[in-house]
C-alpha cells in the first residue's frame, strides 16, 4: 500500500500516497495506532487528501456517519458504533480548523462527544494547536510540483496524483510508537 520514501528519525516517517485509496489505508492504519483522547493534526493544501485520510481513520474506528469535508461547520462528531465483538472504540470528532480561532474554541462548542474519549482530526491545525496541545500526531499531506510542460501540470488537477504524507509524533503520549510500521 505505502513505500517508505525515508525515515529521519524513529518519531519522523515520510510515505508516498500513490492514490486516494492509499491514502485512506495510511488512515486505517493510523487508526491502529490511536486511541481516546489523541490529537491528529492534518496540515495540506486544497485537495491534499486530508479528509481522505479521516475517512481511512473513521472507517478503521467504525463510527457513524459519512466523513466529508466538514465545510460549513466547525466540527463534525461521529460517534462509535460496536465493532464485531461487541465493544466500542472511541468516537471521531472532525474539525475544520479554517473555522476555528484556536483548540481552546474545541471546548467551548460544547460538543456531545468529550474530547477525552474521542479522536479528534484537525484539518488545517498547523499553528492552532501546538500551543494548546502537549501530545499529537502531525501529519503534512503535499502534492508534489513540477515535471510538467505547458499548463499540463498534474499538480494543477486535485483529483490526480501521488502525495506523499509526513508524519511526525510529538509529546510522550507517544514516546516508544514507533511510526516506521506504518510504512511496512
Ligand atoms: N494520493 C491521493 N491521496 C488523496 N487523495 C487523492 C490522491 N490522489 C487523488 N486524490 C483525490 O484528491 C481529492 C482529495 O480531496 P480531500 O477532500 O481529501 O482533500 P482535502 O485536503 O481534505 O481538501 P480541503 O482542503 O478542500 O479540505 C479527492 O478527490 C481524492 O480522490
Ligand atoms: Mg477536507
């Protein structure tokens, strides 16, 4: 599914997303690795995959609803349905934080979900979060440029082509993760 492009250190891995589906099974993946309370930040341009990658998340956790583009409203809540086995995971709390001033407006939403027993995505969190936020997971989605003639840029088409998505664990919430099994 995803091939390891290079590791910079244990907490650092960058992967190439030769397609949507690639990127959502990097979602699934992701999600194994997830629980209650943690904090995803998704950094990328206009059609970088971001939400792609959250319907990977929200289709690993099971929870209900369809994950879209949480466009027209701050945050989007997706509550656990039970897995096979009877048992729940957390449930998924989707943010645009195009809409947002800063995490701390998170809780004065006044949400149904609580943030503790929820994973929360952020779309567009670069520089909101990181204050707020001791523990998180970064991920920057990029559309490579360049290698085409012409206005026949096919980073110009935002349905087309590979992205690579880096991911970098911060805080020791995730002292020990290794992320490089991501890439396997
Ligand atoms: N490798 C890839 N990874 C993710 N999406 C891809 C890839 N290749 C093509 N696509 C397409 O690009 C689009 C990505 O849209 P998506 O809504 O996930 O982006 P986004 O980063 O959430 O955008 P926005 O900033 O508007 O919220 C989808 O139409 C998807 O099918
Ligand atoms: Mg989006």
């Amino acid at each position: 599914m995803t091939e390891p492009v290079s590791t910079t250190t244990s907490t650092d891995i960058t992967l190439r997303l030769p397609d949507a589906d690639a990127t959502r099974a990097l979602g699934t993946a992701i999600a194994g690795l997830l629980r209650a309370g943690d904090l995803v930040i998704l950094t990328g341009d206009l059609g970088a995959g971001k939400t792609t990658l959250t319907q990977g998340i929200g289709a690993a956790l099971n929870v209900r609803g369809q994950v879209a583009s949480p466009t027209f409203i701050v945050a989007r809540e997706h509550p656990p349905l039970p897995h096979a086995d009877g048992t729940r995971g957390p449930g998924l709390v989707h943010v645009d934080a195009y809409r947002l001033g800063g995490l701390g407006e998170l809780d004065a939403l006044d949400l149904d979900s609580s943030l503790a027993d929820s994973v929360t995505v952020v779309e567009w969190g670069r520089g909101l979060a990181e204050a707020l936020a001791e523990d998180r997971l970064e991920i920057d989605l990029e559309r490579p440029r360049g290698g085409a003639v012409d206005g026949d840029d096919p980073a110009d088409d935002p349905e087309a082509g590979t992205r690579t998505a880096t991911l970098r664990a911060v805080g020791p919430r995730w002292a020990g993760v290794d992320l490089r099994t991501l890439g396997a």
